[in-house]
C-alpha cells in the first residue's frame, strides 16, 4: 500500500527546500503539499483566526494557503485531502531550528500540529540557508520510511537538523538553550517616523552534553523528540515535594 | 526598592484584562505596560521579522506596538524600558489557556519570551471570555509577590489559569493533552470565491489526574511551571536504551 505524506513547511510553497522534500518523498509514497503561499518563518505554532483563508490548487496534489504551516495541516486534515495521511513531513527549512529557536519555528509547528491530529510528524531543517537540499532530502525519506515501519509514540514528533556538507553520523539529542543577542534595527522611515526591526539574532549555546547544538557542531545529525508539552516537571516536583509555594 | 514589572497580553492594549492587571499590580510596584495594538489570539511564539515595527507611546509608561506578544517583549527589553524589569505579567487573557492551547497562545508566549531574556515571567488567564477580572488580577499581585521574593528557576514561567466565581483552591498541575474537534467555517466570499476560517475548537480533555483542565473542571486555580523545552524525554531515554533507531 503506498503511503500518503502530506507535505509542509515555513519558507513557502516556493522555496528549494519543499521542493526538493517533495520530490524525494514521492519515490516512497503519493505526496500532497499544501505549504503556506508566502514567506512564514518565526510564525511559531501561529493560528489565524481573524480572516478567512483561501486555498489556492497549483496543480494535482499541489496547493498553498494564505496562512501559517499550522493553517495549511489544519486545512489539509479536515478540508483539502480526500482521506487521512500516514504521516505528516514538514521542511526542509531554510537554516536550523535548535534551542529555543524550536518555539518560534513554524516549520517545527507544522509537524507539532500534526500530532495535534495524532498522527506522527517530522521537521527537516538544513543548517544553512542556501545550498544543495537533495542529500538532506534523502535523509529524510530514509527516515520517514523508518517511521512508518515503526511509529511513533503518539503525540511525539521528530525535529531533525541535518548539516551541510559531509554526515559524520546521527545522535538522537534534545533540545538546547540558545545564548541570544537580539539585533534590532531602529531607523527612521520615509514620511518620518521612528521604527524598529527585529533582526537576526548572533547565537551561541549553553554548553550542554547531548544537546541538539552540539551534535550539530560535531557535524552529526540532530534528532530531537517533542511533544507539545511545555510542562517543566523538574520543577513541578520540587515544588510538590517540597510544598513551596503554599497558599 | 520598588518593583519593576512589565505587563504585556496577547488580546490587546484595550482589552479589559490588562487593565485590570495593571492598575492592581501599580499597588505592588512600578508597572510598564507594553502591549500588541490590536487583538494577537493564537498568534503563540511569534516574531514579526518580515517588517518593522512601530512603538506608540500612549501616556507615561503605557505602549502599544503594532505586533505579537513576544515582539512587544523583546523590543521592551531592548528599546523602550530604560532598565530591566524585574519580572514580566502576560494577561489577564480573555479565557484559558490549557492542554495543547498553550503552545498557540500568545499571552503564554509572552511570559515564556521574559524566560528568553532571563527574568521571571507569570501568565495569566480567566476562564472565561469575560467577566470581573478583578479576582483574578488579584491573585496575579499576590502570585507576582511571592515570586518576586522566592524566585523562580531560571528558564520557568508559570502558567496560572483563574476560574470565574470563587476558588476553592490552588493545585500545581501539568499540561493536559486536548481532545479537539476543529470547527472549520466554508463558504463563498461576495466575489464568488471559496474561503475557509478556522473556527473556535469544541474541546475535551483526556482524563489525566494531576493536569491542568482538572484543576479547572474541580474549581481550583491552576498553576502550571513551563519552561520552552519541548523535548520527549521518556521517548528520548527509550531510543537511548534500546538503540531503536540506528542508523
């Protein structure tokens, strides 16, 4: 039985890396993609509720939304496709989604969404913004095939980073704590006014043994499992055990 | 000293929630609000990079930014308070925000973008649309109080979810998982073309002592600590153990 994979991502259904997703994955199963119509990144786990929504048919099983990726699986699970995906792949994004970075990354949502439905989902981000997709691509159907053979736990996904340039390996990490400056852009525009713009942000990392950062500068593959939980249970013990904070 | 406290939201600078939470929190410290322009619902972890931003100053310490709850942090932190607060207050939201809506909420996004930065950071939600948010702000003070002298780990915030009417108590709880059925709205724009809108979600919830939609159902305030790990632990220490996946 061919297995069918809907297909998502952040940069926009015309950006290299969905392209180069879709075209692997159609040699081990019937893709649909249904990608956001223009650029989404950093829309994080975003739903738009205020307007309507257009479906635009690009051609068979091919179609972009006006929305975020969360839009696109929403719509796709319960208005576009004619019967349930096996699996829902979401990438390849443009640049990586590690740390903290995973909470504002769209591509990572759409695969979150999926296990919203309950169904397994993974997020593909090369670690460079610009270069060849197609061994990344590659990994990624291998992978997707390993996951439909056997599962996932429900409500888990993978977010995957791979590296440019030669794979030393594969280390299953999680995730690790970004040292953030934000860089913004503050200037005045033509009729003007004051405005501000969030720019890119210089990283480096927590030092952190089996973190998704670290597998990444040793030039391994970074598979991170996720679940929407955000509970931080650590401290949810302490704080039953040692019944802190009373009221 | 006096207290330093930023308040941000995700329903709007002139939504009633936030101003009740900031006039009762101008009784236990220095308030600055910096809060989205207009309505940011679901808009969870969002950064707006694809335009620039732009600060309204509305009276002494009030603004608005026409962006999400995370920008108006950010660009809080960066731009427009003078000195760094000592903790960041997100809400009161205009209903809950448990289970697997966390992830989409952008008020919850706002205490966790404070975690980014380093500072302490409280959500708060009523559960109900609207009503006297007055309890509810409240609570936040005394909440924000005692969190201003014990502290919280570094990288927790808390998500604090307020029944309407009288509490019978506070429980530390987890985050529920969401048994949802999407309402999606279809029909036919005044130009003949097809539109869909992503409507409210008839919700349930797994039956899982301990979460936080029991604590609401019992009556309780619930009080969840979150931090913006999302990793799977159990699913990454079982492919640890079994070596489940080799590659």
């Amino acid at each position: 039985m061919t297995a069918k994979i809907l297909v998502t991502n952040d940069d926009g259904y015309f950006s290299d890396g969905i392209a180069a997703l879709a075209e692997m994955l159609e040699t081990i199963g019937e893709v649909t993609v249904v990608a956001p119509s223009s650029e989404q990144s950093a829309t994080a786990h975003s739903l738009t509720l205020a307007r309507p929504l257009r479906v635009r048919k690009i051609s068979e099983r091919r179609y972009s939304v006006d929305g975020t990726p969360t839009d696109c699986v929403t719509l796709a699970l319960t208005k576009i496709l004619p019967e349930r995906p096996d699996i829902v792949i979401s990438g390849i994004n443009h640049g990586a989604n590690l740390g903290d970075d995973v909470t504002y990354s769209g591509t990572v949502a759409g695969a979150l969404e999926a296990s919203i439905f309950k169904l397994p989902g993974i997020a593909v981000s090369l670690t460079a913004r610009d270069g060849d997709f197609r061994p990344a691509a590659e990994f990624a159907a291998d992978l997707t095939l390993r996951v439909l053979r056997e599962g996932l736990p429900e409500g888990t996904v993978l977010n995957v980073n791979i590296p440019v340039g030669p794979v030393l390996g594969v280390r299953f990490t999680h995730q690790g704590v970004k040292i953030a400056r934000v860089s913004i852009v503050d200037g005045i525009d033509p009729r003007g006014k004051q405005y501000y713009w969030i720019g890119e942000q210089q990283v480096s990392w927590k030092q952190d043994p089996g973190s998704d950062y670290e597998a990444i500068a040793e030039g391994m593959v970074s598979i991170t499992p996720l679940r929407t939980d955000m509970t931080d249970y650590r401290t949810l013990d302490d704080i039953r055990n040692r019944n802190g904070f009373s009221f």
